[in-house]
C-alpha cells in the first residue's frame, strides 16, 4: 500500500494578536479522504506532535465541507489527528506523498524547521511527491537541495496570493508575504482568481493557491505519482 505523510502546522497564534489560527480544515481533509479512497495508508504528522491546533474559522457554517464534516465524523481520522507524529521523529524513507496543507500557523513554524526542510530534502531525493496548499508553501521554503539551492527555485508553484492576504487583511500580521518569498527564492509564481481553485504541477512538486484548491492538489499529487486521478 503506497503512504502518504501529511504535516501540519503547531503554531496557534495570529502573531501577536492573540487571535487562534493553525492549520486550515479543508485543506487536511479534502486530500485526506481522495488519498484515502484512492487506497493510500495516509499518516499525520506535526511540529510538536501530538493536537495539531486548527484554526477556528475553519470550522464556521461558511467553510465547512462535506470533506471536512466526514473527517469530523470519523473517529479513526480524529484520533489519527489527535496523535499526530513529532515532525523531528519520522523516517521519510517509506513515503511516496508528502503533503503540508496550509492554515496561517505555516507561515511561522514551517520556513524555519530545520527538521521538515530535511524531511523535504530526503523525500524528494527519495522520489517522492511533494504536495503544498494555501499557506502550505511557506514549508517548501525550509528545504534545499544537495546544491544548495531551494528546492523551489526555478519551478512553477502556486500559493495563497498577496491580493488574497490583503482581502484577508492580515498583510501587516503575517511574518512575510508569501508570494514575494516564493520569488525570492526563485519560484516561477503562478496564480488564478482570487479565491478560486487554481493548482500545477512542476514534475513531482505539486502547489495550490488557496484552500478552493485542496481537492485539485490531491488529483494532482495522485498523477504525480502515478496514479490515475479520481473521478
């Protein structure tokens, strides 16, 4: 049975606000199930282990989904994410996806692990897929080549939008902006509507811009590895 190792974010504060964040339900759960049904083995892991902090406004009336109602549902998945795995203690060796969904908690203590930009390296060498949603992207920035460079440099990626963050309003909260530091890093930025589905693929990396976009990364991610997408 082919894996899948999705990471998630540990940090539960919007900077200094006090106001929650953490990882973004849809952008979990969508890929969650279409690995799931497609047969994969799919485990979670994060920062710190163990609850993973989800950001409220995940949850609310308008961004629930049916992905993310199933999830909630499923006492497997639940407990699977109640116990997730400390980033800094899995072996990459056996997994053929490796998936960061987004949440703005990403953007402060996934582009400085030194333990996921690894984890990245390791799996990508490996020939594995690597997947990255929203703010999912701001981990791709943690990981470097053999060479030295970014593993993004040079590639097509998508990720949540500064026009995004800025209808967000959170462009003065956030660490940095996403999309300028994708750039910097030498990333061919790409991006659709505001708010819309929009995700590529770049060989084995695969990015999405936004949490609309979940489900076409998780197809996308199955194609990259050689498997036919579901319909």
């Amino acid at each position: 049975m082919p894996k899948a190792l999705i990471i998630l974010t540990s940090h539960d504060r919007l900077g200094d606000t006090g106001t929650p964040t953490g990882f973004y339900w849809e952008e979990l759960a969508a890929p969650y199930w279409i690995l799931s049904d497609a047969g994969w083995q799919v485990e979670l892991a994060s920062v710190l282990g163990g609850n993973p902090p989800a950001d409220p406004s995940s949850a609310t009336d308008e961004t629930m989904t049916d992905e993310v109602r199933r999830f909630m549902a499923d006492d497997a998945a639940m407990n699977r994410l109640a116990h997730t795995e400390k980033l800094d203690e899995i072996d990459v060796s056996g997994c053929d996806i490796v998936y960061l969904p987004g949440g703005h908690g990403t953007m402060w203590d996934l582009p400085g692990s030194q333990a996921l930009g690894q984890l990245l390296a390791s799996a990508w060498d490996k020939g594995a897929v690597i997947g990255a949603v929203c703010h999912g992207p701001a981990g791709l920035l943690s990981a470097r080549l053999p060479s030295g460079k970014p593993l993004v440099d040079g590639r097509r990626v998508a990720g949540f939008t500064n026009s995004e963050e800025e209808a967000a309003g959170l462009t003065g909260t956030v660490p940095f902006l996403l999309e300028d530091q994708l750039k910097a890093q030498g990333a061919r930025h790409e991006k659709g509507p505001d708010w819309q589905p929009f995700a590529l693929a770049d060989g084995r990396l695969v990015t999405g811009q936004n949490p609309a976009s979940s489900a076409q990364v998780a197809q996308l991610m199955l194609q990259a590895a050689g498997q036919p997408a579901i319909r």
